[in-house]
C-alpha cells in the first residue's frame, strides 16, 4: 500500500527531474514550440515542492491534487493545464484513503490520462504527452519500471511523427524529425514514479 508519503516523494523526485532536464525539454521545444517547455515545467513542479512543503496534506489524493492545483496556477502555456489536470484527476480518483493500493493507482493514473486526452483533444501517434502516458499507463500492471520505459520509448517514438496537435501542428512536416517535449517530459514524470517505487 502506499501513503501520503510515497505521493510526496514521487513529487519531490519528479520535481528534480524536472530542474535537471529542464534545459534539454527547452531544447526539444526551440524548433516545434515556444522554447519554454523546460522553464515552464521548472517554475511549476518548484512551485509544486513549496506547496506540499508548506501544507499538511494527509492523503495520497490531496498530495495529488494539490500538485495538479499547483501546477494550472504557476505554468503558463499548454503544459501547465494538462500536468495539472493529469495529477488532480488522479488524485480525485483516489479519493481521501490515507493509503491506496498500487491496483487503485493504475486505475486512477488511467482516469488521469483520459482527462489529459479529453482536455487536449489529441490521441496516441498525434506527437503530444499521450505517446508517453497511453503506453506507460498500460504497462502499469506489470511493473513501474515497465511503464517508465513504455513511456521513455513513447517519447523517442515521437521524432518521425507529424505533429497534428499543440504548437507543434503549426509547422505541418516541419513537425517531423523532432521529440516531442511534452512526451519527454511525461517519460521524467512516470521515470520518478519507478524510482520512487523501487526505492520503497
């Protein structure tokens, strides 16, 4: 079972992730995007540690939710609403259980990843966060370090894709021959995840 605690982690680790490949998600995103992939991100999930640092949240869910809430509130962009919607999804999934199973956690996570989807209006092979996320979320029964590496091959699946959602669309077959950021990122966040897990 894992408790607030496990949630707070997973947080803290993806929150270094971010600031350590947060110049490389800003590269990813100079020829298909606004170049600021890896400093909005930055700014969100430092914001994200302050908050849970500062407030007492007890449960898996209301770790997850105040995340998310952190998140739409500090990142600008595309990235901050659909992070921010994946993690309050999740957690609203969760509910208030002082510990939740890793089963509950797949199912929420996949309640997460269809509201990301819904939010966006995109789908797996669309060159978006789904490439990571769809495959991740599948690999979740098996182990978390399954889906950290469906999600890290998701991401690299990405480079000969035509963009055909987010900024990226814009430049048509331009589009093509670049990783996708947001699904970079989405591999960082499911990689802390793993980390996390195997840690415990």
């Amino acid at each position: 079972m894992r408790d607030a605690q496990f949630f707070r982690r997973w947080m803290t680790v993806a929150a270094a992730a971010v600031e350590r490949e947060a110049d490389r998600l800003t590269e990813l995103d100079s020829p298909i995007g606004d170049a600021d992939h890896g400093s909005n991100l930055l700014r969100g999930f430092t914001a994200v540690r302050a908050a849970l640092e500062a407030d007492s949240a007890a449960s898996p869910g209301a770790v997850l939710t105040l995340a998310g809430r952190t998140l739409i509130s500090t990142v600008g962009g595309a990235s901050g609403p659909l992070y921010g919607t994946l993690l309050r999804r999740t957690g609203k999934e969760l509910g208030e259980a002082a510990e939740v199973s890793d089963d509950a956690l797949r199912k929420a996570l996949y309640a997460g990843v269809g509201a990301v989807a819904q939010l966006g209006g995109a789908a797996p092979g669309d060159k978006t966060m789904l490439d990571a996320l769809v495959p991740a979320v599948a690999e979740l029964g098996t182990s978390y370090r399954a889906a950290a590496d469906a999600a890290e091959n998701g991401a690299r699946a990405t480079v000969p894709m035509l963009a055909r959602k987010g900024r990226a669309s814009y430049l048509g077959e331009r589009s093509i021959g670049h990783q996708d950021p947001g699904a970079t990122s989405a591999a960082l966040l499911l990689g802390a995840l793993a980390d996390v897990a195997e840690a415990s």
